[in-house]
C-alpha cells in the first residue's frame, strides 16, 4: 500500500514536468560498486551497491547516511527533474527538520505539509516557480524509512 502511495505522489509530480518528450525519460539504475566520490548516496559503512544520484541540483540536497535504491530523471527542454528514493536510518521527525533548513537555505517556500499515518510530506517552490521539491517520507510496518525526493526546475 505504502508503495503504491509513493508511485502515485511521484507520478503526479512528474506530470507537473511536462507531457511533451516522455520518452526522454532517463531510468537509471545502474549501480556502482566501488563508488568514491560525493554522487552516489551510500549508508555508512555499507559495502554494498549504491545508485548513482549524479547532477542533482544544488537544491537537492540528502542527509548523511542517506542511501539511493532508484533514481529516475527526464528533461522536456523546459524542465528538467526527477525522482530519487532513498533508504534511511534517520527518524522521519529529524528528515522533516533536515529539509525543512534546506528549503529554506535555497529560497523554497513550504506550500504543503501533510501527515497520515506512516507518512510526512513537504513540499517546497521557489517564489519564481522555477524550482519545486517534494519530500515524502515513508515508514513500513517494521520501522524502515524511505525518503522520496521528487525535484523539478526550469532548464531555459
């Protein structure tokens, strides 16, 4: 249920990027083994693959510790953004605070802030309209968070 939510949030979001040139739609799931520099969200001390978060905006920004299991990006040729969910051991309280700092760092202003049960969104736009981003935070029934950043801004 909880993930079908996550799709449903990201869908709609992405529609707000634009209809024209889905195909474009670059569905990145490569992983990387040894990964060494700052584009690949790994869980400390985690040996395992991570998934490259590469040319995320500077207003995206991901906690430490913070590990990527999809990554999804497109580009209209007006807007170009994506979704990105990362796994997290960080309490869902102290990711809404983390983003809540950085929104406010790059200019986004909260328009929307909803809870239910398991859930805790955040959603964030510049005053211009060039840069949106949605933060859902997700728990399941055996306490582990998954964090969905869906981000989109005008390229023209």
């Amino acid at each position: 249920m909880m993930m079908r939510i996550m799709i449903m949030l990201a869908a709609i979001a992405l529609a707000g990027c634009g209809d024209a040139q889905k195909d474009q739609a670059d569905a990145s799931t490569t992983t990387i083994d040894e990964p060494s520099d700052a584009n690949v969200a790994r869980a400390d001390g985690d040996k395992g693959p991570g998934v490259s978060v590469g040319e995320l905006p500077d207003f995206v920004e991901l906690p430490r510790g913070a590990r990527a299991i999809t990554n999804m990006r497109m580009n209209d040729g007006t807007r170009a953004g994506g979704t990105l969910t990362l796994e997290t051991a960080t309490a869902p309280a102290d990711l809404l605070a983390f983003y809540r700092a950085s929104m406010a760092r790059h200019g986004l202003k909260i328009g929307l802030e909803n809870s239910a049960d398991q859930m805790m969104q955040l959603m964030g736009e510049s005053e211009d309209k060039a840069k949106t981003l949605m933060v859902t935070v997700l728990t399941d029934d055996e306490g582990v968070t998954t964090l969905n950043l869906v981000h989109s801004r005008t390229t023209s």
